[in-house]
C-alpha cells in the first residue's frame, strides 16, 4: 500500500491480491492495524503532507495534489481531523522549531 500512495487504492483490489472477500480483508487488516484501510489511507496522506509541508514552501493546493487529495479543502479537513490542526498552523508551530 505504500508503494501506491499517493494513488487510490480500490478495496476489491485489495482484497483479491490476498483471494479474500473485501469484508474479510478490512476486518483482517483492521485487526492487525487497529484501524480501517481508508483511514491508514488518509493517516499516511498526511504524513506525507507534513513532511511536504516543511521541506518545502508548497501552497497547500500543490501539496493536496502531490498526496493524493482531491484538493486543498479536502487535504484541510483530513489534515485536521488527523492532527487536530489545520495545515497553514501545523506549517507555522512546525517550522520554528
């Protein structure tokens, strides 16, 4: 799954890489993980996100884009949902450290 992101990765497909049904899959994948693939997905957007986010001086529309996002309003909510910030702020506290 790494290796897809920042791409969609279909449940199904998934699911048949391994020859299992997609409800068995995410109770699978949520018993070893603690969490659902659709939210690993978005964990690891935005992971990539903020390391985007302080390596570079990317506006957040590019950033969304480079990640997988549908756009920056997108990135915004999950981003915050994620770190309990939105990006321009997690961007500020961040880079003064």
């Amino acid at each position: 799954m790494h290796s897809r992101l920042p791409q969609a990765i279909e449940l199904g497909e998934l699911a048949s890489l391994l020859g299992q049904s997609q409800w068995h899959f995410c109770r699978a994948f949520k018993a070893t993980t603690g969490t659902s693939p659709y939210q690993w997905q978005l964990q690891e957007r935005t992971k990539m996100a903020q390391g985007l986010l302080l390596q570079t001086d990317m506006p957040l529309s590019l950033v969304a884009e480079a990640t997988g996002f549908s756009d920056a309003m997108h990135l915004i909510r999950a981003f915050k949902k994620q770190t309990g910030q939105t990006p321009a702020a997690w961007r500020r506290e961040n880079s003064l450290r």
